[in-house]
C-alpha cells in the first residue's frame, strides 16, 4: 500500500536551499505546513551576508576579488535595501504570511535569472575562477530548488496557491550612458557609474512586474489594484516600466501568477543624518516602510475579482 508523502513544511525549504535561503513566516509556532501560507513574499536581492558562521560565499569565490573595499560597495549598492523590512512590517499586521530571504549577495549570483545568467560579475579565464563559478551554480540551483519546493508547498489540495508578492527596490533614476562591464578586478567603476546615475539620471516610477515583452503572466487585476493604490498615495505608478520581466526570471513568473513590486529605493530609505540620498549609504525608513506595506495590506484584503 502507497503512502502519501509528508505535506512541505518550513524546515523543508532550509534544508533545500543547503543555507542559502533564510525564512520567516507569521504562520504560527514550531514548523507550519506551507499549505498555511495565504501570502508568499519573496525578498531575492537584498542578500549582503559575505560571511554568517560558514561562508555564505565560499572562500573560493572570496579569494577572486583583490579589493574588499570595492566587493563591499559593490555588494551595498547592488541590493534591495528596504525590501526585507517590507516583510517584515506585513507580517507584524497579517497572519498567513511567509517570506524566502536570499541570503547570497544578488551583486555575485542572482537568484532572479536563470542559471546560464546568474552570475553577475566577469571573473577572469583561470581554474580557480572555474572553480569558484561551478560553486556559486551549485547555489544557485540549490536557492531555485528550495522556491520550486516552497510555491509547490503552498498549493492547497486543489492545487491553489497563494498570492506571490516578489519585493524589490531600484534605483530612484535611470542612469545615462552604458553600464561598464562588471568585473571582479574592477568594480568600483560599476558603483560610480550607479551611484552618480541614481542622483543624475531620469526619475523612474514605481514598477509593477507581470508580463514580459511579450504576455501576461502575472496577475492583471492584482497589478492594476495596486497601480491605484499607490497612484491614490501620488506616488507615479506604472506596469512594466522601466523593467518588462523576460522568461529568464524566477520560477514565480514562470511557472505561476504573482506580481513583482519594485520601489525606488529613496521610497523605502533615507541617507544619515539627513544627508542628500546616495544609493551607497541609504538606510530602512521605518516610517516610509510602513507607509507602502500598509498599502500592500489594503490592497490584499480586497475582495478577489
């Protein structure tokens, strides 16, 4: 006689990742069903942990680059600041809710692309770089295992899932001229180019994520209640502007229905002491944090069309 396998739980998605996801969730104590979940966020770019008890990058990818300094920069520049705060206020105010942290820095292997284009930075042609490479593959596979595990999870026994929120912040403006190549020997050329851009450029919108160039695949009526939403708040609003998702993107957009929401960064932080934003620098506001989960809970608690 067959038995059914165990339902997910959240220990499961720890174990999957092998470390590189961390998770949180307002499910109640010990070790909830993922079938629990009524909201899956995830947080997949404002990883910075260069090292958390183990290496959460291993020593073989540390060693490439010749200017802690520089990787620093690079790294704060690169991530999402204010995204893991979002998190963390719709679970202070709404039961149901769990949330994947990535936990690598998305500056060195994105877990927002596929394989063949998650590595962010051009390492140089050696054995060593080789090495290093096929490691940070490995966690990247083990990162999109966990989140194919954990949507999986979430799917009721009709096979429903949850509502997928995918949080992200940009860069308030868009910066003129191209982007230098990324490379491990130089990245401060990259985080000039980023932070000058972010104080000159144009300004960009509040972008929400659901199509690639070409369809619809995520949820139209959740997109549009929350262009209207933030636009009542006078906050400038788009769908797919500046960024149209393409099917390199993570399994939420490929395989099921969610929306991407993605912030300027001077939305969701401020710079110390009341300094000019710099995308370097820029710190979690709690206030405008709270302002902009409050507007996702609204939202949320509309009835479904």
């Amino acid at each position: 006689m067959s038995t059914l396998a165990p339902l997910p739980r959240v220990s499961d998605i720890v174990a999957a990742s092998h470390g590189t996801i961390e998770v949180s969730h307002s499910m109640g104590s010990g070790d909830p069903r993922l079938s629990d979940a009524d909201l899956l966020l995830t947080v997949l770019h404002n990883g910075t942990l260069l090292h958390k008890g183990k290496d959460t990058l291993p020593d073989a990818v540390m060693d490439l680059f010749p200017d802690m300094r520089q990787l620093y920069e690079y790294v704060s520049v690169e991530r999402d600041t204010g995204t893991t705060q979002v998190a963390d206020v719709l679970q202070s105010i709404r039961k149901g809710v769990l949330a994947l942290h990535i936990l690598p820095p998305r500056g060195i292997v994105d877990a927002n692309r596929l394989e063949h284009c998650a590595l962010s930075v051009e390492f140089p042609q050696t054995k060593d770089a080789e090495h290093a490479r096929e490691l940070l593959l490995t966690m990247h596979r083990q990162m999109h295992a966990a989140i194919k595990l954990t949507i999986a999870g979430t799917k009721d026994a009709g096979g429903k899932g949850c509502v997928i929120l995918d949080l992200h912040s940009m860069s308030p403006r868009t910066p003129s001229g191209k982007a230098p190549v990324t490379r491990y020997d130089n990245l401060r050329e990259h985080v000039a180019h980023w932070v000058r851009g972010s104080q000159e450029g144009a300004l960009r919108p509040i972008d929400l994520i659901d199509a690639t160039a070409d369809e619809i695949i995520g949820d139209r009526n959740l997109s549009l209640q929350l262009q209207a939403a933030f636009r009542s708040q006078k906050f400038v609003t788009e769908l797919n502007e500046p960024y149209a998702k393409s099917r390199l993107h993570h399994p939420p957009f490929i395989d099921e229905r969610g929306v991407s929401i993605d912030w300027t960064k001077d939305q969701l932080t401020s710079s110390p002491r009341g300094q000019p934003f710099n995308l370097m620098y820029c710190q979690s506001d709690g206030p405008k944090i709270a302002r902009h989960a409050r507007v996702l809970d609204d939202v949320l608690r509309l009835p479904k069309s």
